[in-house]
C-alpha cells in the first residue's frame, strides 16, 4: 500500500510491484505528536516492531520550494482524487487509527481508492492533509504505481463534498527509508494548506514481505475553482 517512511536526496525510482502489500501506517497521537513510524504487512507480522515515541514538533513553516498565495479553505471531505499525468482518477475512503496505533489502509480487494486521515485537516484546509494508497496489491498494480513520477510542479486535484476542486502543485517527491523516515517533515504542522500523498516505494523484501521505502509527494495548495 501506502506505508510512509523517509525523504533523501536521490529521486524517486518507478518500479512495477506485483508483491504483497502493507496495510497499515503508525499514525501521530494528536494534531502536534508524531510517533515513529511502524509499517504492518497486511499478511505477516510488524516489519518494524518499536514502541511508540511521541515527541512535539515544531509547526512547519513551508513545504520544500513552496509559495504561499491562496487562502486555506474551510473544512469539507474530500470525495475524488484526479492526477491527469499518471491517468489517476479516484475515489476517496476515509481512514482512521487503528487500536494499536496504526492508520489503517484503504481496502486491499480494490486497486483504484485512496484513502485520506480523517482525523487530521480535509484537503484544502489549513494543514498537511495525509492521502494514502497501494502501489499494488494481490492482483497486480493499483492506484499509486506511478506516483514516484510526479515532478516539482505537477497538479493534483481534489474534488471537495463543498463543490470546490482544490488543484496543489506538486513541490517535491522523495523516497524515504522506512529505517529512517521524517516523522517532523511529513507530518508536522502547517500555517497554511499542504498534502501529503504517500504509497510504497523501493524495494520489495520478501523475507520482510514488505517495501523497505515509501514515497512522498509534497505539495501545496494552488487554486481552487468551484464545479
């Protein structure tokens, strides 16, 4: 799926996957808290069984290379996610924190969703809204397989329950180590409205039955334009 782990300064690689899975990401406790991060095979046992380690963070003051002209939005769930480059056209699903601390994934048995954290800010809103999907399932590729090819500049839109499209402009895609991902920097807060879109990435370790990166696409709110 989209398990979410750390950015570096090499690009981001596409690699067709057709392994299993991961279903679940360690998710903050609170708007200010972020915990480190655990990935969960939807299959298997935790690839990455630490404790929790909630910490407060700083409120981030910008996205990397972001420009701030658009006002954030008021609150209203996200219903469709459009990124005409990689011909992705997609229906959201709400998800939520799991008992042990973890944001469940979309549903395995469908490869077109995306899921977004409904505890935190709607896209659009004031904040780093999170949007997760698969790379790729059981049955071959799903929404989030070309992800890692966006590039600085790149459009996403999302279609609001409010009637508004919020159109971000993509301002980096990294490729994070799960071993060492940027709790602070993907989740921390922020002044204005940012996305998060986070899908597997890196290799696939079958012993692990897990992807030992993840792929982040950092972006900002642009324009927005109502149906």
């Amino acid at each position: 799926m989209a398990d979410q782990q750390s950015p570096q300064s090499n690009p981001p690689r596409i690699a067709p996957r057709s392994g299993p899975f991961s279903s679940r990401l360690m998710w903050p406790a609170g708007a200010f808290l972020l915990g480190t991060l655990l990935v969960y095979n939807s299959i298997g046992t935790p690839a990455d069984p630490k404790p929790l380690q909630s910490h407060r963070v700083a409120i981030a003051t910008a996205a990397p290379g972001a420009s701030r002209t658009v006002p954030a939005l008021s609150r209203s769930v996200p219903k469709r996610l459009r990124i005409p480059e990689i011909a992705v056209d997609a229906p959201f699903t709400a998800l939520s924190i799991g008992p042990s601390g973890q944001l469940n994934a979309p549903p395995g048995n469908n490869n077109n969703l995306v899921g977004w954290f409904q505890g935190g800010a709607t896209p659009g809103e004031r904040g780093a809204s999170i949007v997760a999907g698969h790379v790729d399932t059981k049955t071959g590729p799903a929404v989030f397989m070309q992800l890692s090819s966006l590039k600085k500049g790149s459009k996403i839109d999302i279609a609001r329950a409010d009637g508004v499209v919020a159109t971000f402009k993509v301002d980096a895609v990294e490729t994070f180590s799960k071993a060492q991902f940027p709790n602070d920097q993907v989740y921390a807060d922020t002044p204005d409205a940012q996305l998060r879109v986070i899908t597997c990435g890196g290799a696939y370790n079958r012993a692990a039955k897990d992807y030992e990166a993840n792929v982040v696409v950092f972006a900002h709110l642009d324009s927005t334009t109502r149906k």
